[in-house]
C-alpha cells in the first residue's frame, strides 16, 4: 500500500469511511487514554481508504477496441445464442483487493439500462448472474454494433452504483460507477469480435484491451470502393 495511494483521485466514499473511522479512533484514545484500542478502527481507515482508490489509466486508442470495464480475472469466456444472435460472453470477478471502479468499454450512446434486485450469492457462483442484484447497461457504437455489460453484486457486495442516464454519450474508459466489495462483471460483445483475452487473465478497467469489432463497410463506402475510376 503505496503512500501516494492516499494522495490519489478516490471514490468519495472513501473519505466517509475513512475520516469516521480516524473520529472513532480519536474518541476510543481520549476515552481510554491508550492508543491500543485506537489501532483497529486506523487499520480499517486505511484499508477504505485503499479500497476505494481510483487510479488514473491510460486508455488504449483505435478502431473497435473494446477495453475492460473491470479490474480482476477473466473467469470465462463464451460463446453464447441471444435473441439478437450468437454473442461472446466473458465474466471478469473482483476480489476485494482490485480497484472497483467501472468503467465504458466503448464510445457509443447508452441505449438501455436495467437494473434488478436479488440474491448475494457468492459472484464465482454461475447461478449469480441470473439470480444476483445486477446492473445491466447497453452502449451503441457509432459503427452500428452494440456491447453490453452487466454489474453483478457478489456474496460482500451490498451496493452497486451507475451514474449515466440513457441517452447519455460515454466515451471509452470513461468512470461510469462501481461495485461496493468483492463482485463480477459480465460484458457480452457481438459474434464477430475477436478475442484479446483468455481464461485466467488478469485485467486493467479502462486499459487493458479486451476484443476488437471488425468494421462493416456501410453502402456509401462499399459503393465509393468498387466505383470505377472517371476517364
């Protein structure tokens, strides 16, 4: 736990935990005129602290790229039929030591948001995602696909938080809420994508590049390529 992490952009909650705890702290000395009883509520200030840090990223440039929406481990990674077709589904779980900001994974217009209540099973459980609290958004590229990801309360997580409003334009890596404790996010991208990532990677929300969307030529430039050159 670096000393610059206390000096870093945090989630405001953070500060809440964080200075009721050093209060408590303060009160548990004046009232017992030691500092041992002081030592857990520090310890717990600073572990809040940590916690709810959020690290500045540097978010990867490019054509189609679909970046992480999550820090943690890439659980899955399949291929599944949706109404809308066959989809790629991967499943990223949070431990309570990765960052638990969210993040964009694509630039593009946010179509849908829905929200649902349920259980706190353990998030590496694969009942979670159908029966778990969750949080699911869908975001429109400009190129005409859409990806979708869902944030997923696990067995800690007691609160999800997403702050955009559909209708809103989110650009790549842009901070779009968090996960309190532990949790899981699914992202569901189109057939066609291509995969950056396996099983067992450890990934980066906002930077580390989780698949590419090949481009579709629309009609106006499919016509504009195959026009025969004027004499």
């Amino acid at each position: 736990m670096g000393v610059r992490v206390f000096f870093s952009r945090m989630v405001r909650d953070g500060y809440f935990y964080g200075i009721a705890l050093f209060l408590v702290a303060g009160v548990l000395r004046i009232f017992t005129g030691s500092w041992i009883w002081s030592i857990v509520p520090v310890l717990l200030a600073l572990f809040f602290l940590w916690f709810f840090r959020d690290p500045e990223r540097a978010i990867p440039q490019g054509e189609g790229l679909v970046v992480s929406p999550a820090d943690g481990k890439v659980t899955e990674t399949a291929r599944i039929t949706t109404p809308d077709g066959e989809s790629l589904r991967l499943s990223i779980f949070l431990n309570v030591f990765n960052v638990h900001v969210n993040r964009s994974p694509i630039t593009g217009a946010l179509r849908d948001v829905v929200y649902r209540k349920g259980q706190y099973l353990n998030a590496m459980n694969p009942a979670s995602a159908e029966k778990n609290e969750q949080n699911k958004a869908v975001i429109e590229a400009d190129a005409g696909y859409s990806v979708a990801f869902t944030q997923i309360a696990g067995l800690l997580a007691r609160r999800i938080v997403f702050r955009p409003k559909v209708g809103d334009r989110l650009e790549r890596g842009q901070r779009v809420g968090l996960i309190k404790f532990g949790s899981r996010v699914d992202v569901l991208l189109p057939g066609n994508a291509e995969l950056h990532v396996k099983k067992g990677d450890h990934v980066k929300g906002g930077s580390s590049i989780l698949a590419t969307i090949p481009t579709v030529p629309t009609a106006d430039e499919l016509e504009e390529l195959f026009a025969e050159p004027v004499a």
